[in-house]
C-alpha cells in the first residue's frame, strides 16, 4: 500500500473523530470552580509553626544548633506523625519537645 494513500485515510480517519470530540466536550457545562478551604488559605499567615520553620530555614547549618528550631523541628515531626492533634497550641505555648 502506498504511504501518501495512508496517510490520507489516517486523515480522513482522525479528522471526524477530532470534531466530534470537540463537538462533545464543547457541549458540556462548565464546571463550578472550586474554592481553597479557608483553613488552608490561611494557614501560612497564622501558623506559628510555619513562621518558625522558614525562619530556621533561612539560618542554615546554624539552625542545627538553635533550641527554637530544635523545637520547631520536633512539633512538625509530632503533625507529621499524629495528624489528629492539635500542634499549634502547642507550640504556642512553649512547651519543651519530648526526644524520642
């Protein structure tokens, strides 16, 4: 079979079923758009957590040694763990992480 003779019923193939799929999804209604949940909106403005885990990013290697980044460290490790508690209270009120 020739290639031009191919590619010419590929066209004639292709070309119907791209128009009636334009066609069908054209037809469509639009979708809602969905909305952020508002806790996680606003969790990078008013997570303590969050603030001080950038701030002892921004130390570097000396972060390593920094007891507030120690503490920072071990309360992400806690959410990361245990999703169902409450660590922003916790770290707000200065309790002493528990090494493990």
């Amino acid at each position: 079979m020739d290639s031009k003779l191919l590619a010419r019923i590929g066209a004639i193939v292709f070309v119907p079923i791209a128009l009636t799929m334009t066609a069908i999804e054209m037809a469509r209604a639009p979708e809602p758009m969905r909305e952020a949940p508002a806790s996680v909106a606003e969790t990078p403005a008013t997570d303590p957590l969050l603030i001080e885990l950038r701030r002892c990013q921004s130390l570097g290697a000396s972060g390593a040694s920094d007891p507030d980044c120690l503490r920072a460290w071990a309360e992400n490790r806690r959410r990361f763990l245990a999703p169902g508690a409450r660590p922003a209270a916790r770290l707000a009120d200065g309790a002493t992480p528990q090494e493990n």
